[in-house]
C-alpha cells in the first residue's frame, strides 16, 4: 500500500490543532501510514501544532507521522495532497477588508464584495509561489484548499498552473443544520444539492431521509405563522463559541446558531429555493440593517472578534485538549466529523481510497448548472475518487434568481483577473461589477485606501 504525503500550508494556523484531530482520527485506519507534512513561515505557531499532532498520534495509536518545515520546497517533494489553509497578512488585514468600505456605504466582508476582492488579491501572489514550487516537485498532486475566498483561489489556481484543485468551505453545514431544526429531524437526515457561487448559492435539491425535502419544509412552513417562525429564530443572549459564552452585543453574529435563518425562509417562500449559507444572504439582499451597524460602529466584524477574543487563547488549554481527544479517538471516531478541518480529510480520504463518497465541492461549472459560464468556479455536490471531483448536473437555475449569479461569477472573475495582472484599473472594474456596489466615487475611496494600508501584501500593484 502506497504511503501518502500530506502538506498543510498554514500547519500553524488557528485551524490547525483540530485538522490535526481529524488527520490523527483517519490516521487509524484510512489514512494509516500517511506522512503529514505542516508548512508555516510562523515558526513558534508551528512548534506547538507539532508537538500538540505528535504527541496525539503517539498517544492515540495512529500509523501516521508528523513533521513540521519553514521550507516550502522541502514540505512538497514528492507530495501526494496540498492542503492550504492560510491567510496572507493576519486579522488585521481582514478587519479592514470588513471596516473600510463601510466608510463608504459599502459592504465589507472577507469573502463578499471589495473585502473579498482584496483577500484574493492578497493570497493570488502567494498562490503563485505554491503553485511555482508545486508544478516542478509534486506535478501530480491534488491542491485540497480552504483559504478564503474559495472560488477566487480555485479560479486562480486553474489559471496560473496544471495543478489540479478542489476547493472547499463547510459553510453548507449550517444550511443543514438550519433545515434539520426546522423539520424537527437530525442533520444526518439530510442531504443538500447546492447550485451557485461560494458563500451566495441555492439548494438546487434536498432530502430527508431520501425523500424530496422541499414538499416537506413546504408543509412545515404553511403550517408556521411568521411570529412562530421569529420566534424560533430569536437570537440567544448568551452564545457560546468553542466553550465559551459571549453575549449577543459581543459575538459576531454569524457565530450564533441559526443566527438569520428566517430571512432564508423568507426568500424561500419568494424564490422557491433555500439559499445558503444564511448569514451571507443578508450581505446580498438584507443590507439596509448591516450596513447600518457596520456604519454606526454597533456591528462586530469577524477579525475584531478573532483579535479580541479568540488570539489571546489560540493555544490555551492544550494539554486538556489532548487529554481530551486521545481519550476520544481510542474508543471511536468522533461524533459529527470533529469541525472545520475534517472536511478536507474526508476529502482526502475519500480519493486515497477510491470511496466516492459524495461531498459538497467547489470546481469548474463544465455544464453542470447549464446557465452559467463553462468555467465559472461553483459550489456543487458530487462523488470524489482517486480521479477526483464529479459535480451532479444541476440543469438550468430559475431566471429570478440568475442575473445575481451571473453577476457574481463576472465580478470574481474580473477580480483574479486584477489579482493577477496588477493593474488598478482592472480592478476597479472588478469591484463595479459587483453586484453590490452602487456608486464609482465609493468605490474608488474604498479600493484607493485599501491599497494603501494593504501595499505590503499586494505586491503586483505596487509594481504596476
């Protein structure tokens, strides 16, 4: 049986101790004797994932061995999986993707509208690198990504390079877990179909238990009155994230468990289709509240809560953890999958083993949803193989619902179009294509102010 490697670019990032989890967990069984490589240019941060993933493969049991490297080149010879989970910059960059464009009756997100834009602009130039040193050490390897924005990095991927990509988000997870509270059902009771952009699609198809989902949350919604449907939906006082409480003034909402599904229900009675995942759906058509909070100063941005409350704990409470998880991962595989990183060594696992098993991927459209650009990067289900990805067709998405996906797919393309060639104005363009966008002069302040302060992680622009 062939030994895998496995490279995680970004081993010492915030995700990583429970990706580690997840490997150690597969580790004893499906992915036995597979070499993990963690690659970071944070060498202390890389340090303590090390430690933490040795330590729990030795203690668990696992044929799985770990190693940790600053050096690219020496991380992906010979390398069979990429899995890139990093972030250019830090949380800090981020806050201003999410605070500079309000300043300009914008919207500002990591993944949504210029803030996206930005991101992708600021991990294209890494990507080039990887994908520079990946071409010439491990040409047959299969890129597994998690670096936001999804589908700007797999576009990008695709266009600079051979290499061969599967992006992800579990960011569908909540879709599921929305739809399983409503119908009173577990979440392994469902499967979603999905059809779209990343962070803006629809639930092409759903079932319950193998029966059409949509007859059912028909009946189950005509059934509600809107004051019941609020009333399920009402924010908590006290949210907990990851073992901790917070209360609502102080948590990023997206955080909160079911946290503005209603509004999802409220453009499934208008459009037919539940669209995920449902926090984003209110950047796209509930902006007059964000935007409100995000300009009055009321509204807590994603990096503002990871800088204030989740870095100064990034490696608290390890040792329990250990403790922990190896007690776990002796006696069974860890119920629902174990969090964030498991998706990608579900993936992983799945193609090693040649198991099909059926996954929610963002790839090449290739006629799946027959209305939407060929090559445009989309969030569709399919079975994944040792020869990768094969997306269901989906078939033609209604016309109320298209103009806003074509627009979203044009304006991410416009945007790695800018990524790469550098050049201000591309990416003006990019930004007004945008569905959200409304005005040349904000646009322009909030692009010029951003290159400004992001200069340092942009360095295609400063060259042109």
């Amino acid at each position: 049986m062939k030994k895998n490697r496995i490279v995680v670019v970004g081993g010492g990032s915030q995700f990583s101790i429970g990706l580690c989890e997840s490997l150690v967990d597969y580790g004893q069984d499906l992915l036995a004797g597979t070499t993990v490589v963690l690659l970071d240019i944070k060498e202390e941060q890389l340090r303590v994932v090390h430690k933490f993933a040795d330590r729990l493969a030795r203690e668990v049991g696992a044929d799985m061995k770990f190693e940790m490297t600053t050096n690219r080149r020496e991380a992906f010879e010979g390398a069979d999986f990429i899995l890139t989970t990093f972030r250019p910059g830090s949380h800090k960059q981020q806050e201003q993707d999410e605070t500079i464009p309000p300043k300009y009756g914008l919207q500002g997100n990591e993944t949504v509208s210029i803030g996206g834009m930005f991101m992708a602009c600021r991990v294209v130039p890494v990507l080039q690198e990887i994908c520079k040193d990946a071409q010439e050490l491990c040409p047959k390897a299969w890129m597994i990504n998690y670096t936001n924005p999804t589908q700007y990095v797999a576009d990008a991927v695709q266009r600079i390079s051979d290499m061969r990509i599967i992006s992800l988000c579990d960011g569908y997870v909540d879709v599921v877990d929305d739809l399983a509270y409503v119908l009173g059902v577990e979440p392994d009771d469902i499967n979603v179909y999905p059809a779209g952009t990343n962070h803006s699609m629809w639930i092409a198809r759903f079932t319950v238990n193998g029966e059409d989902g949509y007859p059912i949350l028909k009946d189950r919604i005509s059934r509600m009155t809107q004051a019941e449907i609020d009333e399920m939906f009402a924010p908590p006082a006290i949210a907990n994230v990851l073992g901790v409480d917070y209360t609502y003034e102080e948590i990023y909402k997206q955080f909160i468990r079911h946290y503005g599904f209603q509004f999802s229900l409220k453009l499934f009675q208008i459009y037919g289709l539940v669209p995920g995942p449902r926090y984003y759906w209110r950047y796209l058509l509930d902006q007059e509240p964000i935007l409100k909070g995000q300009m009055e100063g009321t509204y807590v941005s994603m990096a503002g809560f990871y800088m204030k409350h989740m870095e100064p704990r990034l490696f608290q409470g390890l040792e329990e953890r250990l403790k922990q998880s190896s007690l776990i991962l002796q006696s069974a595989r860890r119920e629902g999958g174990g969090g964030h990183g498991d998706l990608a060594v579900r993936v992983i696992s799945s193609m090693i083993n040649d198991a099909g098993e059926t996954f929610v991927i963002n790839v090449k459209n290739r006629g799946a949803v027959s209305n939407l650009p060929e090559d445009a990067i989309l969030e569709l289900s399919g079975p994944v193989d040792r020869y990768g990805p094969h997306p269901f067709a989906v078939g033609p998405l209604p016309k109320a619902i298209l103009g806003m996906q074509i627009s979203l797919v044009l304006s991410q393309q416009l945007a790695v179009d800018a990524a790469l060639s550098g050049s201000r104005n591309d990416l003006l363009r990019a930004i007004l294509a945008h569905p959200l966008v409304h005005s040349v002069d904000a646009a322009e302040k909030a692009m010029d102010e951003l290159l400004t302060l992001q200069a340092e992680w942009l360095p295609q622009f400063r060259r042109s």
